[in-house]
C-alpha cells in the first residue's frame, strides 16, 4: 500500500523487531491474540517464533487489512469487527500482544465514548464508576484498549502492547493503572531512548509488560542500552532484559514515578536524595497559571509596527510575552518596552468601551470573530481573561531553559504560564531558582516527551509540582549573593545547556541557589553532565529511526468504521473513517 493511501486509512508501520519484543516478553506459548492486528505483524512474527497457527487469534475493523492479516498467517483465526464487541467466548487467551489504537479522547463522540464505557462496565463490574468515568470521558482510546485486552487475558496470561510513553503521565494515567491494579500486575515498561519506532508519527512508544492477576512486585522500568532489533534477538523472557537494559525498580503503587524512572538521569534522583525537604513543589512558593488564549491572536495580539498604524487607546494594550522566547537568545530579563506584541485588553462593560473609541472601532470591524467556538463561550467575547504577572515558566522547551522575569507585571500567551509568588516569597529570589540549573534538571527529568519531535512540554499542574529548591532556607547572605548572580546573568543571552556549563555567572547563581541545602553543591558536576545528556538525547531520539519499519499494524476504532491511526495523534489510531 502507498503512502497515501495508507495515511488515508490512518494505518502505521510497526518494526518487525518491535513485534518480536513484544512477543517475547509476552510468551509464545499457547494461545495468542493481537486485539488490533492490521496486516499480521505481531501475529506473523509469533508464527517465526515457533507459534502454531491454530493458536493465533487477530480482531481487526478493517476488513482489508483483516483479509491480508489472514493470508499473511494462514491458519489463523481472524475476527473482523470492534475490539469492544469481542463476546465473552473469546476470553482466557495466554498473551495478547500488540499495538492498540491511539483515538485522542476529543475526537470521539459522546455515543461512541458511551458504547466503550458500557463495554468496560461489563467487563469490570466491581470498578469503582468514578474510575471508568474518568478514563472513558478523558483517556484516549489506547486507555480502554489496555483494560480490554486484560479482560480478554486469561489468569497468569502477559499482556505486552505498544503505547504511547503520554499514557505514564497522562491526565487519566491514575485513574488507567488504578483500575489495571485491581486485577493485574505492570510487571515492565521497556523503552528505546535512542530510537523512535514509528518513524512517521510523532511519538516516543514504550512496551508495557502486564500480567493477568499476579502478586503485586516493583515495575522494572527498562531503557534499552542495545538496538531494538538486538534485544529482539536476545531477549527470551522478561528476566532477559537485565543482559540489554538499564533496569529501575520502582513501586507498583507509584506509577507517578515510573516515566521519572524511565527519563531521569541518575543525578536527579542523587539531587532529590541529598536536598530531602528542601526540595519543594512549586505550588508552595507560587501560584502558577495559564497565560492568554486569546481565540483570535489577530484581533487581540498586535505588533507594536501594527499598533503604529492603529488609533487603540495605548491605556488599554499590555506588553505581552507572547512566546518562551521572542529572540534567538532570549534574556531573562523581559523588557517590557520591546517584547513584539501587545495585548488588548478591553473593558468588559460596553459602556467602559465605548470611552475608547479606538479600540470600539477595532473591535466592531472584527466582529465576525465572536462567531468562533472558544469566543462564542467567552462573555463578551472581547474580554480577555488577562492575569498579569512579573515572573514566567516556558511551558516548552528545546535546548534551553529559560525563565523570564520582568520589572513590572505584564501579560503572557497561553505557551508561557504566569508564576504568582505567594506572600513572603520574592519574585527575584523565585527567579533565581527556577534559572538555575537544578530548575532545569527537574523540568528534564519529569516534562512530558512524549511526542517524537523532541520537544518537552509541562502542564501548568506539572510546573505547580515541579520540585525546585526553597530560597526561604537561603541564610541573608545566600539571599544577596543569589539575587547578586541573578541580576549579572539576566540581561545576556541564554545559551544552550551545553555552552551554560562553562558560564561564570551561571555558576555563581547554581553555588547560591545550592546553598539552601547541604551537600548539594558538591553535585553540581553531575547534575550539568546529566542535564546535557539528558537533552542531547531527546534530540538525538528524534531524528532517529528503528533500522526497519516494514509491517502494518492497523487498530479497531470505537466508532464502528475501519481505521487504523492518525498522523496527529501521537500513536497508531484514528478517528472513524466515513
């Protein structure tokens, strides 16, 4: 199938190698199922692997690629239709392997969200509702897939699946490994992190290993330190992955933990062990919250080469922060006489309005905008929900890590959230801590890298349990000399974390910020040399690629039509094709 053509059934490639990881870790003994199975790759390589046919089993919507799946392994039983309508005559299988679609939850309707919340009800009546509610109303469908194929898993049978690395942190991770807790044990998460397995999708995947039942034990989270196709040929079984992996043992009731452990350089688990308390949340130092979404950047973000031209009360345009960084190498410093754009900031009283001419005619003449979806629930639709702020966190981040403080408080984008200090903490001094290289080391090792373009992202409830270093515990003459190496380095440009670690200035400001806690000085060495790696490696895993991707693995969508995935979700799936 061409390219197009297999983009417009939304159906992906999984490397044959990937599958045969899978399966190892799965078993290969006694009957199979791949709850998605496309073309047959899984189910192909459990054949090369010594699995009869008679004991493989594929559920596919598509009924192409169920029909290619079933000449691909002759013998096989092939079921075309949904995952979710699989009759209970189909449960007790020994692994159940695969790659499960990825349908983002806002591309699913309410109907088709109601039919897999029914399934699930069936399949788990002793889940607590508010659990299931949650994972259907706000996970992706790869969520409901995971709880499916344990069901479909008989007792002591692995499950193996390829998912997305965003199912650890997800907004539904707690309520997902919560209800797979109830009747299952995540016995591994295997990741590759220096290569991408689907090349044309942006998305980091890992292998969760669980197991039907099982006595609870620590999640052994595995990075790969040999090439997938390697640890294919290799590994035998889950106690294999010690010979190719990095292997971290966390707590089974900490999935919170798992994706640190499996991103986190060693440092920052030295840092959090010897800074204990005085490593804090955010969230104890400043409220953190969500810059502008504006719903019509043209109306409301202009130029200052714009507003020239424009006869807008200047009373009512606020200096804007409008992107993490407005320049190749962004200050700390915000000007707030040279950021690139202002922000309107109308009056929402009409009558209040109508004293700025100006600003009444710019609004009138863009009235149409009022028509869109986030305007149309917005009352009035001009009035922008504006909270200024003097100190501001990047929500993403490439090479650099910067975080802006400004002299006055001025208005930020929605991609940059506004950090409000709580009484009795300085913004300064706050600044000062989250510049350091400490900040940056947390903001690496527990962000959100997901996505395969090797980007990192936080949420505002990630930044507000971001883990960053108290200035309270700084004695008086840490205070002067953080706030003495803040102001030396804030108006130079940032560089990237690798030229940052040879900056005098910058080590003036880490020696301050250390002093708030014994012994962690002395870590600074480590916590640079983890930082740079910890980043080179993102990057490097985005332009790389596994050495083969050759077999399809299309997906059973919620919705009743064929589809497989979509080039915008961060994992095989789709939403339904009409």
């Amino acid at each position: 199938m061409d390219r197009t053509a297999r983009l417009s059934l939304g159906q992906w490639f999984t490397p044959p190698e990937v599958a045969r990881l899978a399966l190892t870790l799965a078993g290969t003994v006694g009957r199979i199922l791949d709850p998605a199975c496309g073309d047959g790759a899984f189910l192909a390589a459990a054949r090369t692997l010594g699995a009869s046919a008679e004991q493989l089993f594929g559920v596919e919507l598509d009924p192409t690629a169920a029909a290619a799946c079933a000449a691909r392994v002759p013998g096989a039983t092939i079921h075309c239709g949904d995952l979710f309508d699989v009759t209970p005559d189909r449960l007790g299988f020994d692994a159940v392997v695969g790659n499960p679609p990825y349908v983002r939850t806002e591309r699913m309707t309410a109907a088709q969200k109601q039919r897999i919340r029914a399934c699930l009800d069936a399949d788990w009546p002793d889940a607590p509702p508010r659990l299931l509610e949650h994972l259907v109303g706000r996970g992706d469908l790869a969520a409901a897939c995971v709880l499916r194929a344990l069901r479909l898993a008989g007792p002591g049978a692995r499950i193996a699946l390829v998912v997305s690395s965003a199912m650890l942190h997800a907004d539904y991770a707690a309520s997902l490994w919560a209800l797979v807790g109830r009747h299952g044990c995540v016995r591994a998460l295997v990741d590759a992190p220096a290569e991408r397995w689907f090349a044309d999708a942006a998305v980091n995947a890992l292998i969760v290993v669980i197991e039907r039942g099982g006595t609870p034990a620590p999640v052994r989270v595995c990075r790969l330190r040999v090439p997938t196709a390697v640890a294919a040929e290799r590994v035998r079984g889950p106690a294999d992955l010690d010979a190719v992996a990095d292997v971290r043992l966390v707590p089974a009731d900490r999935p919170a933990r798992w994706a640190a452990a499996l991103r986190a350089e060693a440092a920052w688990f030295e840092l959090e062990r010897t800074a204990g308390d005085v490593l804090v949340p955010l969230s104890e130092l400043a409220d953190v919250r969500r810059g502008i979404t504006s719903g019509a950047n043209e109306v409301f973000y202009l130029s200052r080469e714009r507003v020239r031209e424009l006869e807008i009360e200047r009373s009512l345009l606020m200096p804007l922060v409008r992107v993490p960084r407005e320049r190749t190498d962004p200050c700390i410093a915000v000007d707030p006489d040279g950021t690139s754009h202002l922000v309107l900031s109308a009056p929402a009283d009409p009558s209040a309005l109508a004293r700025h001419p100006g600003a009444a005619r710019w609004l009138e003449a863009h009235a149409a905008a009022a028509e869109r979806t986030m305007l149309r629930a917005r009352s009035p639709w001009w009035a922008l929900p504006i909270e200024p702020a003097r100190l501001f966190l990047a929500k993403a981040y490439a090479a650099r890590f910067v975080q802006r403080l400004a002299p006055r408080p001025i208005a930020c984008d929605q991609r940059v959230y506004g950090v409000h200090p709580r009484a009795g903490v300085d913004a300064e001094l706050l600044a000062a801590v989250l510049d350091s290289t400490f900040a940056a080391l947390a903001i690496e090792s527990l962000g959100r890298a997901s996505m395969g373009q090797g980007a990192l992202e936080q949420t505002v409830a990630d930044a507000a349990a971001l883990p960053v270093l108290d200035p309270r515990r700084l004695d008086p003459g840490g205070t002067r000399a953080a706030r003495t190496a803040l102001a030396a380095m804030a108006r130079r440009p940032i560089g990237t974390v690798a030229a940052e670690r040879d900056a005098a200035d910058r080590a003036r400001l880490d020696r301050a910020i250390a002093a708030a806690a014994p012994g962690v000085a002395a870590l600074l060495p480590d916590v640079h040399a983890a930082l740079i790696a910890s980043v080179a490696r993102r990057h490097q895993r985005a332009r790389a690629t596994t050495s083969s991707s050759t077999t399809t693995s299309s997906c059973a969508d919620a919705g009743g039509g064929a589809s497989s995935c979509a080039a915008s979700a961060p994992c095989p799936a789709s939403a339904p094709r009409r």
